[in-house]
C-alpha cells in the first residue's frame, strides 16, 4: 500500500487510492481525463515536497509524471537559449545543467527540492531569483476544457508565490488539490552566459563577497547558494530531520505600505503601494524560537536551524504539523495583527 508518506518530503499522509507513474505524456494526460470523467479525485504529484497531506490518505489516483527530458529548441548568442523541459524532471537537473551550458538565470534557484512542472505552479523563488524570470511558456492540459494548451508567460499571473495555476487549486470555493491545468512541459528563455544574472539578495551578495548588481561565475553562485541553504536545512538529505519539511511554511506577507509593522521588522519593496515584510522575523518576535514544538505535539516541531520550516522528526502525524502551524499562526497574529499564509498545498487538512 502507497501512502503520502511515502511520496512527500514531509512523510506524512495516509493512503492513496492508487499511484500511476506515466512513462509518457499520452498515459499523463489520459490518466487524468478518465479519472476527472469519472469523478474519481486526481493528484498531479511531483516531489511531493510543497505538500502537506492528511493522514487520512487520498482516496483518488495519484499521477506522477517520470519523464526526465529537456530538449535545446534554439541556442544562439541573440536569442540566448530555449528549451523545453518535461513536468517530471528534477528540478535542481535543470539547474546544473544551466550552469554547465552557460544558462544564465535560474543559478540563484540551486538545490530547490521538486520536479520542473511544480515550479511555475507557486513561481518559485530564492536567493533573488525567480523562476518566472525565465519561463517563455507552459504547455498544459486544461482539465476544464479537456484540451492541450498552451499559456505564454503573461497569460500565467505570475508573482510572489502564485500564479493561475495556483489560483485554479481553488473552484467553487472548493479546494482541489491539483491545478486546473496540469503542467506538462515548461519552456525557459535564459541568457547565454557563464556569469550570473546580478546578485540581487544581499545574504549572497555578502557569502561571494561582492556587491549587489555585481555577476558572478554561475558556478560559484550555484555553491554559495547550496551551502546557505545546506544551513537552514534547505536541501533534502534523509538523515537530517531538518529537511523533512515542505521547505518555508509561511509566505512572507505582502501588505500596504501604511499598514502598522512592528519596530525592527524587515520592510522590503513588493511594488507601487505595497510592502513585504519577513515570515520568519515575525514568528521569532512573537517568541516561537527555532524547535519550537507544542507540548504533547509529538515529532512535529518548528526547525532547529529555520523557524519557517515546520518540520517532522520521526513519525509526526499530519493533525500534529496542523497543529504546530496554528499556534505559530495564533501567536503571530496575537502579537502583530498579521494573519500568516502557508505556502504548501494543504490536502485534506485545514488551517
Ligand atoms: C527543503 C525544501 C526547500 C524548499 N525551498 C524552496 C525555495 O527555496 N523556494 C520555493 O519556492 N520553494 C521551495 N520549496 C518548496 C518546493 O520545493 C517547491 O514548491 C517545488 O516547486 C515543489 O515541487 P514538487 O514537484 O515537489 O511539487 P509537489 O509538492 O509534488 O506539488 C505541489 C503542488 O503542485 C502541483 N503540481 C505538481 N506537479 C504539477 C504539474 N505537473 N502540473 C500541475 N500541477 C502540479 C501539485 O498538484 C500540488 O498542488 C522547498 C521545499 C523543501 C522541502
């Protein structure tokens, strides 16, 4: 028996109904047009590691798409280089690949855990990258529609952790734990360069001891960035308990830029009339240090090395993790007034 457990970075969640790996994008999709007419529950899974299930399980099909492809449309020094690339292929591939080829633009996004087809889902972003900044298109099968379609970069809304395919999780005020539109190949536009885009977050402007707006062999940027994250717990690695997480639980919050924030707290510009502030700054302001754990909770706790990242230390139950993410969320909102946002898809479970 398959279990969510089993196919999340956060290993909890209970049974699926059944588990369909598709070889090909015939068996994807078809898989998931005869589930959507039959009514049975579809879960387009990739990593699993922007999830978090309940441990009553799924009672659906989940489909995994096991495709590892990236294919070179055009590359020349005007146009930089186009590629398509499958949903099913690993992520960080695509990034060491880039780096290898002279890709310049997604160096910052290093050691991000997942599959390519989840990544213009929330926009992923770090380290002052985003993968938007690059993706020309996504080629998709609308579940509404029951066709293969394209959406070209402005159709997508992309932004901070969102996009139209995250914003189709929600129909008829109904949650659905896959998009409207299943991703099915990404096509990234990137810069031929073997320097960096320019260094946009300070942190890592400060670990290659240069300055920001400075560009920086994409190589070293791809280490710097993996061993900033190496130290937060960012990067899977099954013996460290820190990285049995969904990687940051909050957003940080976007708010108006009048809105009160507390003394001290990081204001960062998120465009005309708006202001972003830290996630983490708040939680440990609000007094949830790293570790932090409610007493009874069992093995689920608070980073010991990132207060964002809610993590499971053994065999934590998904009830638990939903426990731990309202008392950071109460506290913080008791303290501040700001309602915190998780980041990861939530199956089965409520906030
Ligand atoms: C240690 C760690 C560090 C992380 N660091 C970052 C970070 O720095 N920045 C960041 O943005 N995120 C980060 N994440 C979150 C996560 O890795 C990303 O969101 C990633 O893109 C999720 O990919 P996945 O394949 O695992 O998605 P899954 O968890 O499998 O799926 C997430 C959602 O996307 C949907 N989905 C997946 N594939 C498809 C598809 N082909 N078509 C349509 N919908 C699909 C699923 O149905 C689900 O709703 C981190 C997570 C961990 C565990």
């Amino acid at each position: 028996m398959t279990t969510l457990a089993d196919l999340t970075t956060l290993r909890v969640g209970g049974p699926v109904g059944r588990l369909v790996d598709a070889a090909t994008e015939e068996e994807l999709v078809a898989t998931v047009a005869a589930a959507d007419e039959a009514g049975e529950p579809v879960l387009v899974l990739g990593g699993g590691s922007n999830l978090l299930a309940a441990d009553e399980g799924f009672d659906g099909v989940v489909v995994r798409d096991t495709r590892a492809e990236i294919a070179v449309e055009s590359q020349d020094a005007c146009g930089g280089a186009a590629l398509w690339v499958s949903a099913g292929m690993p992520w960080d591939d695509v990034v060491l690949r880039a780096v290898a080829e002279g890709w310049a633009g997604i160096e910052a996004l290093s050691g991000i855990p997942g599959s390519t087809g989840a990544t213009p889902v929330q926009n992923v972003g770090a380290y002052g990258q985003e993968v938007g900044d690059v993706v020309a298109m996504v080629r998709t099968w609308d579940r509404q529609e029951r066709r293969v379609r394209t959406l070209a970069h402005g159709e997508l809304g992309l932004g901070y952790r969102t996009s139209v395919l995250k914003r189709s999780l929600a129909r008829d005020g109904r949650w659905y734990p896959t998009p409207r539109y299943v991703v099915l190949q990404v096509m990234f536009q990137m810069r031929l360069a073997s320097l960096s885009e320019p260094i946009r977050y300070p942190e890592l402007a400060r670990a290659l001891d240069v300055e920001v707006g400075d560009r920086v062999d994409s190589a070293e940027v791809r280490a710097a960035v993996l061993a900033l994250r190496a130290g937060k717990g960012m990067v899977l690695d099954g013996a460290d308990h820190d990285t049995w997480s969904a990687g940051s639980f909050f957003t940080n919050p976007v708010l108006p830029e009048d809105a009160p924030l507390p003394d001290g707290a990081p204001r960062f510009d998120a465009g005309p009339g708006l202001v972003k502030t830290s996630a983490a700054w708040l939680i440990q302001a609000a007094g949830f240090q790293k570790g932090f754990a409610v007493p009874g909770g069992g093995a689920a706790s608070l980073s010991t090395k990132h207060v964002l990242a809610l993590t499971n230390r053994g065999d934590a139950t998904a009830a638990a993790l939903i426990e731990l993410a309202r008392t950071v969320r109460d506290g913080v909102r008791e303290a501040f007034g700001i309602t915190l946002v998780p980041e990861p898809v939530l199956l089965g479970v409520d906030l």
